[in-house]
C-alpha cells in the first residue's frame, strides 16, 4: 500500500474513527487498515467506545446563557448527562441549578 495513503488511513483512524468504520470507508478488510495504520506510525486503540467529552466552554454557554437543560445539552454535544454535569462543576466551576422534581400522586413509592 502507498504511504500516501497509510497516512491517510492512520488520519481518519486519529478523527476518531474506529478500524471498523475505517474498514467501511476505504472499502478494506480490518487487518488492512490495522497494518496500514501501524505502517503510518500509528497504534490500534483498545477495543470499546471511544470517550466523549465537549468543550466545558460552549457546554456553559448552552446551560447558562441559552438556558437548556442537561438532558438537552447531552443530546446536542452528544455526552451523557452525568458527563455534562461533571464538565459544569468541575471544569466549568457552575453551580447546577434544580430541576424538577417528580411527583408521586399517593400510595407507595
């Protein structure tokens, strides 16, 4: 394969693509694209999803100046809420605001 396009490859694979999705988009078997990232210099990854994070700035933008709610910004920077609740406390330094609470209408809980 030409180093061209090793690189190429071992490119897409960094964006984070997986070698699956590699596979998928350079019309090529997985150990190809495998060997074509190690021949670019790269390493295969462990098995699982890839971490997802945002930007803790443009996360409290959306919870305080546009005033959306966790399950909202989840969707949008596509996280999962206790992801975007520890991006606001603790890299963004805002205090979470209360949400609703649910209510019970009698009986046992």
């Amino acid at each position: 394969m030409p180093a061209e396009k090793a690189a190429e490859i071992r490119a897409a694979y960094d964006s984070p693509m997986s070698v699956r999705e590699c596979a998928a988009k350079f019309g090529l078997y997985s150990g190809t694209i495998t060997r074509a990232i190690r021949a670019a210099g790269g390493t295969i990854r462990a098995k699982g999803p890839v971490p997802r994070t945002a930007d803790p700035a443009a996360v409290e933008r959306a919870y305080v100046g546009q005033g959306k709610t966790l399950r909202e910004i989840s969707r949008e920077f596509g996280i999962s809420e206790r992801v975007a609740s520890r991006i606001l406390r603790e890299e963004a330094g805002v205090e979470l605001r209360c949400g609703p609470r649910l209510r019970h209408s009698g009986g046992f809980w």
